[in-house]
C-alpha cells in the first residue's frame, strides 16, 4: 500500500481576475451563521460583504477571513442593492418561491450580488422584488430548508465552481 503524505493548509489558488460577487446578508439572528458565511467568503476569493443589523463575527470561526473579506454595514439592503444594481450588479437571491430556478440550471452572471435570508423570515418582499434572479437549492427531505449558512456556502461553491479562475 503506497504512503500519502497530508498536506493541510494548501496556499490559495490564483485566480486569473478578482471575483465580482458580493455576498449580502440581512440581520442575522446567530452570530456563528454570518461568521461561518465570511469564511466561506474568504476561501472562495470574495474580497466584500454587505451586512445589516447587529453584525458580529466571530473571529475563531471566520479564522483569516476577517484579513481580506471587507464587511460593510447597512441598516438595511434595498438601497444598497438599488446602487449595486445601478453598477451592473445583477442580484441574485437565494429562496424558495413559487419562482426560484434550481442552482443545478442556474448559470451565475460574474458581476452578481448573493442575497442570503434570514434564518428564520427567509428574504424580505421588498428585496425579492429587486431580485433579477431567484434561485433555490432542492432539498431532498427534512427540514424543508438548509441553514442559512449551509445553503450560501453551497451557492458560493457553485459560484466558483462556474467561474474556477476568478
């Protein structure tokens, strides 16, 4: 049986051009869901994040993330969203509605703004409005949901599973 030697901590991949998504976040009720979606940030290359509310990070679990990801905060998301919308951003929601596209047929645009829910209300009417897509992750069985976390991390992933060079 051949030997494999662990290598933990890998340096970054380079990316050929700075990742163009934004992750937007409404009031949050738990400080660990928001911190646990800045990591995820971090490892995937995003550089900015919108939060709103009392927003904490929790340094032990968004670990360097804190470093390169650029939090700004807002009272609230349908101004902000209405200027990155004006700056070619397309938003692009994660919920489930009536008309939400499966992230398995959803192709991201790369100038795009992940707006994520709240753990318990989802995403606002007034944001889903402003929406230009509405996606959602099937779920297979119980809870009818992910995470708040959980399900942005899995859009990130696809996100730069799209876009593997930036």
């Amino acid at each position: 049986m051949s030997e494999f030697l662990q290598e933990r901590h890998k340096p970054p991949l380079p990316l050929d051009r700075p990742r163009e998504m934004i992750v937007a976040c409404p009031p949050m009720r738990s400080h660990v869901n928001l911190s646990r979606i800045m990591r995820a940030a971090g490892c995937c290359g995003l550089r900015r994040m919108i939060c709103c509310g009392n927003a904490k990070v929790i340094g032990k679990i968004a670990r360097d993330a804190g470093q390169c990801v650029e939090i700004e905060l807002h009272r609230t998301l349908p101004p902000v969203l209405k200027r990155l919308g004006e700056e070619d951003y397309q938003i692009v929601a994660l919920e489930q509605t009536g008309d939400s596209t499966s992230i398995f047929e959803f192709n991201f645009p790369r100038k795009a703004v992940l707006v994520i829910g709240n753990e318990r209300s989802g995403i606002e009417e007034a944001v889903l409005q402003q929406a230009d897509h509405l996606i959602e992750i099937p779920v297979y069985g119980r809870p009818y949901a992910h995470n708040a976390a959980t399900a942005a991390i899995m859009a990130l992933y696809e996100y730069c599973r799209q876009y593997p060079r930036g």
